[in-house]
C-alpha cells in the first residue's frame, strides 16, 4: 500500500481551504483518508501541522506532495506564513469629458465652416 501525505479540500465555493491528511494513494483526493495531521488555509495566512505525526508517516515510507513539503520544511524550521505579495491598486480610469449637446452643436458648424476653407 502507497502513503500519501497530501492536501484534502474543504471550505466553501471561492473559499477554499485544506486539511493535510495521510491517505493512501489510490484513494481520490477528497476521499476516504488515514489520518488527519492539520489544516492550511491560504487565504487567512494561516497553517497548523502536527509535525511529530508527520515525521512518523514520513519515517514509515509516507510521500508529502510538494506543497506539504513546504509546509513540513516551514513547520520545522518555525518560520510563519510566507507573507503575501502586495498588490498595487489600480487607480479608476479617469471620467470623460462629455461634451453638453449644446456645446456640440455650436462646436459642429464651426468644423464644417473650417473644412471647405482648407480645401
């Protein structure tokens, strides 16, 4: 039997958020699992892992998927969260100017008087 130590989905629609599971390999992703070891959760900075449990998976032949090695390797070396990239605000797109209709009107025959004299 192939050990896994993967992520397992919970959370809403548009809000995600994972449990770290030991499961074997075969199973689906969100499916029958061994052991829970933790939660992560990306959107609030926030992860908790049982790391002794996973060092005894991984002492008996457990497979982390990348993204929980990460979190093993951050987990052990007591590092938080890494922080979030800032994102700029975009400023809003400036407001036309629109022209009142009267303006327009008298701003019309003015172009049309221009255009035959150029020609």
């Amino acid at each position: 039997m192939s050990v896994k130590i993967r992520l397992r989905r919970t959370g809403t629609r548009n809000a995600a958020c994972w449990r770290i599971v030991v499961a074997d390999a075969r199973s689906p992703r969100d499916g029958r699992f061994i052991e829970n070891l933790g939660v992560y959760d990306p959107r609030h900075d926030a992860e908790k892992l049982d790391l002794e449990r996973a060092k005894y998976w991984l002492s008996k032949g457990a497979q982390p998927s990348d993204t929980v090695k990460d979190i093993i390797k951050r987990a052990e070396e007591g590092r938080a969260f890494p922080p979030r990239k800032a994102q700029k605000p975009q400023a809003a797109p400036a407001p036309k100017k629109v022209a009142a209709p009267a303006e327009a009107e008298a701003e019309a025959p003015a172009a049309e008087a221009e255009a035959p004299a150029e020609a």
